[in-house]
C-alpha cells in the first residue's frame, strides 16, 4: 500500500508555470519537476477538492 501524499498548491504551480527568471524560483520549479517525474507513482497523491480544477493539467504535465 503506498503512502498518501497531500499536494499543495504549489506544486500544480511549479510544474504548470513558465520558467521563472528568477534563479530561487527556477530551483524550486526544478525540484518541483524531479520529484514528479521520479517519485510521485510511489504515492497516493492527493489535492484539496478547491484545488482539483488543477488535475486536468496535471494530467498534461507527462
């Protein structure tokens, strides 16, 4: 059974957002796409039911 994870609204932010020019928000936005791409599928991820109008995108996200 895998770990549930709450997803924060950030992260549909960082991963959907334009680079940023600013370098501490580019690092974040690195971080951000490393740990979707190599260890979300370890978990059950979860958003807030005001925040879900952000899955669709997500889905694009691959």
């Amino acid at each position: 059974m895998a770990s549930s994870v709450y997803i924060e609204t950030t992260i549909p932010s960082y991963l959907t957002a334009w680079r940023s020019p600013e370098l501490s928000l580019v690092a974040k936005q690195q971080t951000t796409r490393q740990w979707w791409d190599e260890h979300r599928e370890r978990f059950d991820l979860f958003i807030s039911v005001k925040h879900q109008a952000a899955i669709p995108t997500l889905r694009n996200v691959d």
